[in-house]
C-alpha cells in the first residue's frame, strides 16, 4: 500500500523560508573576513558586506545574540592572514 500524504504548502514555505535566513546569517561570517582581508591586507574596498549583512550586525550589537554571534565572527576572524600587530611594552 502506497501512502498518498501531501506536505501542505506553507510547510515547504516556511523550511524554505527558514533555510534561506540560517544561510544568511551564517554566510556573514565567511564574507566579515572576506571584507577584513579586502581591506587591509589588499587595501581594496569591501563596503558591500557592511551594507549586505546590516541586519546581522544589527543583532550582534542590540539583541541577547550578541554572544553567540560575537564568538561565530571571532572564529571567522581567526582565519584572517593579517600580521599580528606589534605590542608596545
């Protein structure tokens, strides 16, 4: 016997729609050390990440995401190719 149940539309929708959001806030972390590495190692602009992900750092900076995101962007940041800054003392 064959089992004939149909997903409602608005199921696929909405884990369509669900999907689409978790890849773009993960996706800002790849393109946050992207724009770091434009910009100064190879001195070239990367201002479209700051206006691409807005709404991410928006909710890094006034929302209880703050510390997950924070650490998710530190991670990225770590890959960076950028010579250590000399410490003074």
């Amino acid at each position: 016997m064959t089992d004939d149940r149909k997903v409602p539309a608005w199921a696929i929708g909405l884990a369509a729609g669900l999907s689409v959001a978790v890849v773009y806030v993960l996706s800002a972390g790849p393109a946050l050390l992207y724009g770091f590495e434009a910009t100064l190692v190879h001195h070239q602009e990367a201002g479209w990440v700051s206006q691409v992900y807005a709404p991410v750092f928006w909710l890094n900076e006034h929302t209880v995401l703050s510390y997950p995101l924070g650490w998710y962007f530190g991670f990225w940041l770590s890959f960076a190719t950028t010579p250590a800054l000399p410490t003074c003392g």
